[in-house]
C-alpha cells in the first residue's frame, strides 16, 4: 500500500472522465427537469439511524457495507451528538426522505427531486464497483397513483434514450404488491424454502427468519435451483395489486417503452410495494444493473414522517459513463500568442474580453513564436491570434486557422464577431 495511491475501491476523476461523467449528469438533469424534477441535495453523511431504518438491519447495505464513525466530541458537540455515530451514504431515497421530513415538504405534495452525487459502500472492488461512486436519482414523493410509476420509469428511459443507451438496457419489471399480497406471499416462500432447508446456502438460511424475499435473488447456485420451483407472487397478488401492475404494464406500453417481466426481481425491505423494475446491461460483465428502483409507499412512515407513498430509482453515474461509446473532446480553445514585450498587455486584455464574449482562451504563457504554436496544436487549439508590434500599431491581429493553416489580419474590434464564425 501506498499513501499516494487513492484508497482502494476509490478514483480520481481525471478531466476526461470527468467530461465523461458531466455529460452522463447533465443530460440526467436535463430529461428529469423535462418531468418536473427539481434538483435538491442532501449531506453526504447523516445519522446511521437514517439508514438503518430506511435500509433495514438485515439489508447487505446496513450488516456489511456502511461507512459508519463516531461522531465524537468537538467543539460545542452536545452529550447526544458525542454518543451518536455517523454514516456516510450508501444511497440517497433514505436522506432525501428524511429531508421531506424534516423540510416540512409534506405541505407541497407533490414532491419531484433530482440528485446526483457520490455515495459510499464498502464492498469489493471491481470493474463498475466502487467504494466511493455516483449516483443521480429521481423521487416522486406523494402520488399513490400508478402514473407515477409510469412517469418515473419514462424518465429513466428517456435519459438512458438520450444517452445514446437504448439499445444497450432492457427494462426488467415486477411488482411485489402489496402489504398484503406481500405477506400472503412470505408465508408461501417461508414454508417453501423451510421445508428445503437443508439445502439452502447459510446466508439463504439466515434470510428465511429475517428476509425471505431477498432468497429470491441469492447468487448462490444451490439456491437458484430451489428459487426455480418456489411459488410465484404473482400467485398471492390480490386483485388490488394486479389491477395496479395492469395500469403501469399499459402505461408503458401506451409509451411504447419495452420491458421485460422478471419474477424474481425483488427488494427486500418491507415498505417496497408494487413497482419493482431495473434497467440492465450485458455489457458491463456482471455489474449489469445501471438503473434500479421501485415504489415505497411505506418508506415515510417508517422513518416517523406522515404516511406517504413515493416511488423513484437511482441510477450508476460510473456504470453508465463507461457504456458511452465516444470520448467527450475538450472544447477547442483559441491561443493568444503575443509576439515580443510590447505586445503582452493588449494580449491580455484581449483574452480577457474574449472570455468575456464566451470564448475558451488559452495565452501561450512563454517561448518562441513556433514553440508556442506547436503548443496550441497539442491543446487542440481552433485558432491561433497572433499580436505583432506592426499588426498592433494598426489596430489588427493575425488570426491563423489551425484546422487550414490559412491566415488573415483582422481588425481589433471585430475578433470576437470573426471568431464566432469559425466552425
Ligand atoms: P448491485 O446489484 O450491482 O450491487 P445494488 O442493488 O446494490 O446493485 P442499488 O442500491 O439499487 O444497487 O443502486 C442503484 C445503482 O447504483 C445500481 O444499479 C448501480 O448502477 C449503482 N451502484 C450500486 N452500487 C455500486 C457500486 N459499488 N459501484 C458503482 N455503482 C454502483
Ligand atoms: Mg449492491
């Protein structure tokens, strides 16, 4: 280990990733405001609490992959801050929950919140798999109605669509009903799997008493073969929550959005219902999910909010960025290039007042003229101006197309309005 490497499972976003990450924001931002989702943040960390109650203990969120310190005592701490302990965030529905809360927002239903930021789990690190990553996210806060499914599901794809990835996801889609079709199905898969029990793996047998539903999605190949022939939910679904998974199922078809039922996508965690869906990829090996979410219209409640349906996804900002096919190039800059002394302040006021006009401009800060040119061509530089004494003493500067080689004087006062019209 070295101290200058980042720490493991962490990276830098060096400016081409970054470009490539900006842009995979960006469009996010720019479809989700389409739907009416302003954009809101929360702290990057909160009490653990937050997160147990919304993730639940027996989530592998809250038992294994939290970043969770004391809080410990500090300048003007109160005795109950000094014995709490803080949590980084490992995703962003539980604190823009707690904001609604304790924002008063239940006023103002409904809420639409966009967020992007970086959340924390300490997992394995691998290709798509991080410990610090990003995440943007959508929550629709307030509507028990199946067209906020729908809405927040388009939004998804509309983002994915205008990145350039439709062809590259599928939209995978359950429902998981609800409180009572939920627990009508528990009982089925607990007296399923109780009497496999010598088979399950030992996780699996720890989440028949803590989480039964969660066997359902285990990775583990003794249990995907019992997961074969365990009973179905849609067997338990009452007429209530099929009628609900009819309306989004037509909802999405009506939008012509393509989807694919799965089964055995669940959530763990009781205050999921209905709405379960992910968009997945094969092309990332096998961190294939980059979209996940569903509705938790019991998620409010539990955390001591007033009772409040709410549905939304939250999607992964590295996982996506690498699925962009091209490079996001730099914006081509114009280099001002002052040829000798006297020149140097009109080129730097002139610079100035390009950047003012909107332009990216870098000043070739030394070296000969040639020097300074080949240094313009390494930045992918568009044009060049260049100040001579002479050319300045008549008011003009030589503007040298990079992409032609092709020169003209042009007059002080127009540059900008010559500049725009370079391609
Ligand atoms: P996975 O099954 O890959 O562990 P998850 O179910 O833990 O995913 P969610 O909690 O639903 O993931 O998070 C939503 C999205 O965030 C995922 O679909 C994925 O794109 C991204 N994501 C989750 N964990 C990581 C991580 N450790 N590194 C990078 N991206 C992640
Ligand atoms: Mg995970």
């Amino acid at each position: 280990m070295s101290s200058l490497q980042p720490v493991r499972g962490t990276h830098d976003l060096l400016p081409e990733a970054m470009r490539r990450h900006r842009a995979v924001i960006d469009t996010a931002r720019e479809v989700a405001a389409r739907y009416g989702f302003q954009e809101m943040a929360t702290p990057i960390f909160e009490f653990t609490e937050v997160f147990k109650r919304t993730l639940g203990d027996t989530s592998d969120i809250v038992t294994k992959e939290m970043y969770t310190f004391a809080m410990g005592a500090g300048k003007g701490s109160s005795a109950d801050e000094e014995g709490a302990t803080i949590t980084l965030r490992p995703e962003n529905t539980a604190g823009v929950a707690r904001a609604f809360i304790s924002g008063g927002l239940a006023q103002q239903v409904p809420v639409k919140a966009f967020y992007a930021g970086p959340m924390f789990r300490h997992e394995r690190p691998q290709k798509g798999r991080q410990r610090q990553f990003h995440q943007f996210g959508v929550e629709l806060i307030g509507v028990a109605q199946p067209q906020a499914d729908i809405e927040v599901i388009a939004c998804g794809a509309h983002i994915l669509e205008a990145l350039g990835l439709s062809d590259a996801v599928t939209l995978e889609l359950n429902t998981l009903g609800d409180p009572d079709s939920r627990t009508a199905y528990r009982e089925a898969l607990v007296a399923y799997f109780s009497a496999h029990h010598d088979s399950l793996s030992e996780d699996s047998r720890d989440r028949l008493t803590r989480n039964p539903l969660r066997i359902l999605d285990s990775k583990d190949e003794g249990d995907r073969k019992l997961v074969a022939d365990a009973p179905l939910f849609e067997d338990y679904l009452n007429a209530g929550s099929r009628d609900f998974f009819a309306a989004v199922r037509e909802g999405l078809e009506s939008l012509g959005i393509a989807y694919r039922l799965n089964p055995r996508l669940v959530r763990g965690l009781d205050y999921y219902c209905h709405t379960a869906f992910e968009f997945t990829t094969d092309r990332l090996g096998a961190q294939s999910a980059v979209m996940a979410g569903g509705r938790y219209d019991g998620l409010i409640e539990t955390m001591g909010g007033p009772a409040t349906p709410g549905v939304g996804w939250a999607s992964g900002i590295e996982r996506l960025a690498m699925l962009l096919a091209e490079d996001i190039p730099a914006p081509r800059p114009v280099v001002v290039v002052p040829v000798g002394e006297a020149a140097q302040a009109t080129a730097l006021t002139v610079a100035q007042d390009l950047r003012h006009a909107g332009f990216v401009v870098e000043l070739g800060y030394s070296g000969n003229l040639k020097k300074r040119l080949q240094r313009a061509n390494k930045m992918n530089a568009r044009a060049a101006l260049l100040f001579g004494e002479e050319e300045l003493a008549a008011g003009n500067a030589t503007l040298r197309d990079l992409d032609s080689g092709e020169q003209e004087l042009v007059s002080l006062n127009s540059l900008a309005e010559r500049l725009s019209r370079l391609a």
